[in-house]
C-alpha cells in the first residue's frame, strides 16, 4: 500500500485496521473519504470518527497531493483484481483470475507470515472448488473430481457432516457411558444401527423406493447375519421406548397436520373405514386358523387382531408425504387415512387385550371388554384438554413461543403415550398424543400458523429425520430368523394372505357412497394392509405373558407361532404396503397446486374480513 495512505491511516489512528490485497479487504481511500474495498461494511465508533475528521483536515491542505496517492492505490486495487481476489472498489466486484503474479513478487512489506501464506495457499489452489470451478457441459469424471474438492460441498458435505456428528456423538457417548459406549455396548449399537439405516433409507431414496424399505432391510440384516449382528446387543427396553418416542413423533406431525374440515365432511367415513376392514379380517384370519393351525378360539382371535391391525408407522408417514406432494387434498384423503389408522389400532389392540384376558384369564371378562372404548374416550379427554391449554400457554406474544409450544405439544404427548402404559391404559397413548397436536394446531391456525407454515410442525419434521431409522431400523431388528422357523411357516403364510385379500376387498367397498372416484377407492385400498408398529408391539405379548405364567410347552408353543406369523407380516407387508402408496399416489390421486389453495384462503380471509367489518359496523350503531 502507497506510504501515504498508510500515514493518513496513522494520523487518524485506524493503522491498525489496514489489510493487504491478498487478506479480506483493504482500506483505500476515495474522494477525500475511508472506504473499506470490501462488500462489508464496517460502521466507525465516536471515537474514531472524531479522528478520522481530524485527519481528513490535514489533508486538505495537500489535497492534489492525496488524489495522486489516490490513484495510485486504486490502480493497486485494480491490478489486484486483476490478478483474482474478489473484493469491491468504488462498487467495481474484483474480476476471477488467479494472482499467479502477486504470489511469485511478494513484497517484502508482507513479511515471512503472509509470504508462507501466499505460498500456501499457491500449493492448495489445484485443490480448491474455488479456483478450480466446474466447466458447462462437464463429464461425469469432471463432476467426481470436483465433488472432491475442497472445502466439502454437496453430497461430500452432506457425508462429511453425518460422519462428524456421528464421531462426535460416539465420543460424548464413551465419554459418559464408557463400556456401553463401545463395541458391543447398548448405544454403540444403536448409534451404529442409526448410521447404517439413514444410509440406506437414502440409497433406497436413489433407487426410487420409499426410506423405510432400506431401513427395514438394514436393521434386519444387522439382526440376523452373522459377524455384523450388532442388533442383539440393544437392550429391549430402550428398543422398545425408542420406538414409542419415534411413533409419538409421528403421532403429533400427523395432528398437526390433519384438515378439520375434510375430517368433520369425512367423520363418518373415518369410523366405518377404521372399524369394517378390521373386524372382517379378524374373522377371516380366525376361522382358517382354527382348522389350519390347530388354535383354540380364544388363541384364534389373539392372532386375529394381532393381524388385524394397520400399521401407524408405515401408513402415516406416507400420508404425510402424500400430503406434502399435495395429491388427493381436495377430498381429503390424508386426513381420511390417518384418523382411521389410529382408530384401528386403537379397535385392534383392545381386542387382543379382551382375548388375551380369555386365554389367560387375567381378569373380569365384562371390565376387559368395556375397558379399550373407556381408555380411548380417556385419551380423547386428555388431548383436548391440553391442547386447549396450549392455546393460551405460551402467550401468542411470547418471544419463544416456538420453542415452548415445541416442548409442550411434544412433552405432553410423550406422557399421554408412556404415563398411559405406566398406568396399563395403553389404549389411550396414541389418540391422546394425536388429540393434543390436533386441538393445538387448530387454535394456532386461528392465530395465523397454517399447516404449512406451522413453526412446530417444521421442528418435529427434524426429529423425524432422526427418529425415522430408530423406528424402522428397531422394527426390521425385531423379525428374527430363528422365530420364522418352524413347521406351520407355511399355515400361518396361508392364513395371513387369506386375511389381507379380504381386507383389500372389504376396504374397497366400505369407501363406497363417498366422492371418490374409482382410482381413489382403489387407493385407499391399497393403503389399507401395511403391518410393523402394532405387530411389533403385541406379536411378542402372547408369548411373553404365557411366559411369566410358567404355561406349558403346548401354550408356549401356541405363543411362539403368533409371534412367528407377526414377524412375517411385518417382513411382507411393510415394504410392499409402503412401496405401493408411493408408487400408486401420484397415478391415483389428483395434484392441487398451491394456487388453487391460496384462492381458497384468500376467499375465507375476505369473508372473515366481511364478518368483522360487520360487527364494528353494528357496534357503531349501537354506539350511536
């Protein structure tokens, strides 16, 4: 830099805020003013404005003497932007070419540090993404190299993240934990069973199929081969709270998300599509299991409403990328599957608890079967009440109200799900956790949160991206190779399938005498027959009850088989019932774009808008 510049930078006491060409920016001076060549700008304190307008009155006495150091530092900027650093003088960008001139004569004034600099970086340029960028029209071994380059950008980023976090997690972890946090510890496997499913729900991604499948594969190969079977180290308290934690995620996005209005035009619907296809399965999985597998009947219906049961895991998560794609919301067919998913399960684990009273004679008969419709009554009272109190608590004013609203929908679903199990009422768990996020998002839409713009719902889309291969990774580890064997494998196949046509068709038909058309009702259909979460929840009960009941080996046996058939409906039916919705979604349903949506609100906002204008207008009048 030209000395005079440097002076002038010293009488107004700001040399120490003088930068080279080849660092961030550089202060030059331009029409009798300290500007900084740089698109930051930096805002003076009193002080040193004070200063800097002493200094400008010295100068003015020499000013044609400034305006040649002007120049020449101007012409200095210039060549450096030539030569490739990026910065703005006089509102001119710096051009893009390399300053293989500059780094070859470096000053002396740069000293030994900012010479090894230049040098440096002169050594790292073929390297760098910055100086090396990709031409148009580049190869696939052109697009490699660069993705390669530094720093990490795009899919390498995005790698280079994921193993960094996860590095850092198992260090916290062993930190904390020590032994448990190592090779064949609890959360080393499930830090590992984490990493590999989020990898393979992407590669499943790239292969055109949904995340879960991938993840469903992994977490049953780290399971049952041999070598890589890090799964059976994962203690089945915390697989089973990590699965819960994970659905009760699902439950609240599904909440938030559900339309009041498809569900108050569809209320009847829902009830007949949740209530129908499960009790026709039910019968048609119990009878053949009589004959064919050689059950009593209590055992009969056991199995059947173990079958008989729709996955939540499986159908709401693809409901809500169907919603997000935006297909079939002019008849609300998201909103339609998810309320009924949840009620069939709630219809299907009661059930199974009725008949596992029966086998086991594990209290009155009467309390047993009136007891699921009062927990799912008792799960409804709970999540409206809360989500209420959530309409007022935080203040719609409060400066954390995101965050606080978060924790609170979350927090108070959590308890519904786990306090129900604590107090043996898990029939009210998971209509509880979907009645609060559900009552919540309604008065927050009254306050201006619409379904796509829903703060809360955004966080809870990132907890899912962390809970979605816990869920499904944990569900593909429970299917274990030694339960699928077994003499009656093929039975019990028989059975299932009987039962899932039945189902098919039953569901079908009950979606008759609504404004469906016919590629709708075939896709509800479809929709219909996914199993994992409940499976994988009470397949293990029958067994486990007879179990701590110290019961013979037939009914140990009798136990073992509905587990056996259970882990093989999850195998079958998850994958495929999963693949199906995506595949069928964008053929079968019809695509609103957001145009149409922004009509729609805009004509209620008007209307609203009428409605008040109205009121003030009477309360004028009564005024006067």
């Amino acid at each position: 830099m030209d000395n005079s510049v440097i002076k002038f930078l010293q009488d107004a006491q700001l040399d120490h805020k003088v930068k080279f060409f080849d660092d961030l920016g550089v202060w030059v001076l331009n029409d009798m003013k300290l500007v900084k060549a740089d698109e930051h700008l930096r805002d003076f304190s009193k002080k040193e404005k004070q200063h800097f307008e002493k200094a400008l009155q010295k100068l003015e006495k020499t000013k044609e003497g400034v305006k040649t150091d002007e120049k020449a530092t101007l012409c200095s900027g210039q060549k450096a932007g030539e030569e490739g650093e990026v910065f703005t003088v006089n509102g001119q960008s710096r051009t893009k070419h390399h300053e293989a001139e500059e780094d070859r004569e470096a000053p002396a004034s740069r000293g030994c540090c900012a010479r090894l600099s230049a040098s440096c970086a002169r050594t790292c340029r073929p390297c760098s993404a910055k100086h090396n960028p990709l031409p148009p029209g580049a190869s696939r071994g052109d697009k490699l190299k660069h993705a390669f380059l530094c720093p990490p950008h795009g899919l390498v980023a995005k790698m280079a993240v994921l193993v960094t976090s996860a590095v850092m997690l198992w260090a916290c972890l062993w930190a904390v934990t020590g032994k448990e946090a190592l090779p064949g510890g609890n959360f080393f496997s499930i830090l590992v069973l984490l990493i590999c499913c989020t990898i393979g729900g992407y590669v499943s991604q790239l292969c055109r199929l949904p995340p879960l499948f991938g993840m469903l594969v992994i977490g049953f190969c780290l399971r049952n081969i041999p070598y890589i079977d890090i799964a059976k180290h994962i203690q089945p308290a915390w697989a089973s709270s990590l699965r819960s934690a994970a659905l009760v995620v699902l439950l609240v996005r599904a909440g938030i998300g559900l339309d009041p209005v498809a569900l108050k035009r569809l209320s009847c619907v829902v009830i007949r599509f949740a209530a129908i296809p499960c009790f026709v399965e039910a019968a048609a999985v119990a009878v053949p299991s009589h004959w064919l597998l050689n059950f009593g009947w209590d055992w009969c219906f056991m199995l059947a409403f173990v079958l008989a049961a729709v996955s939540p895991a499986v159908v709401v998560p693809s409901m809500l990328h169907v919603q997000e794609e935006r297909l079939g919301l002019d008849k609300g067919i998201p909103t339609l599957a998810i309320a009924a998913c949840s009620i069939n399960a709630v219809i299907a684990i009661s059930a199974f608890g009725v008949f596992l009273g029966i086998a086991f004679s594990t209290g009155e008969l009467a309390l047993t079967i009136v007891r699921g419709p009062l927990e799912a009554l008792l799960g409804v009272v709970y999540g409206i009440v809360l989500g209420v109190l959530l309409w007022y608590v935080p203040h719609r004013h409060s400066k954390s109200i995101v965050f606080f609203r978060t924790f609170l929908v979350f927090g108070g679903s959590l308890f519904a799900y786990f306090g129900s199990k604590a107090a043996k009422l898990s029939g009210a768990g998971a209509l509880g956790s979907l009645a609060i996020a559900f009552v919540a998002a309604q008065g927050w839409r009254r306050q201006g949160w619409s379904n796509d713009k829903n703060p809360v719902g955004a966080v809870m889309a990132k907890f899912w991206i962390i809970f979605q291969p816990l869920l499904f990774g944990l569900m593909g580890a429970e299917v274990k190779v030694e339960d699928l064997q077994g003499g009656n494998i093929g039975m019990g196949l028989a059975v299932l399938f009987i039962g899932l046509f039945l189902r098919l068709v039953v569901s079908f038909f009950t979606v008759f005498g609504t404004d469906l058309n016919m590629k709708e009702k075939i896709f509800m259909a479809i929709s219909w027959f996914p199993k994992a979460s409940v499976q994988a929840a009470i397949g293990p009960v029958a067994y486990d009850t007879a179990k701590a009941y110290n019961a013979g080996p037939e009914v140990l046996a009798l136990g073992k088989q509905i587990l056996t058939i259970a882990a093989l409906s999850i195998l079958i039916t998850a994958p495929l019932g999963a693949a199906a919705i995506a595949l069928t979604a964008p053929r079968f349903l019809k695509k609103i774009p957001k145009e149409e949506e922004n009509i729609d609100k805009d004509n209620m906002d008007f209307e609203a808008q009428g409605d008040n204008e109205s009121k003030y207008q009477e309360g004028e009048s009564s005024k006067l």
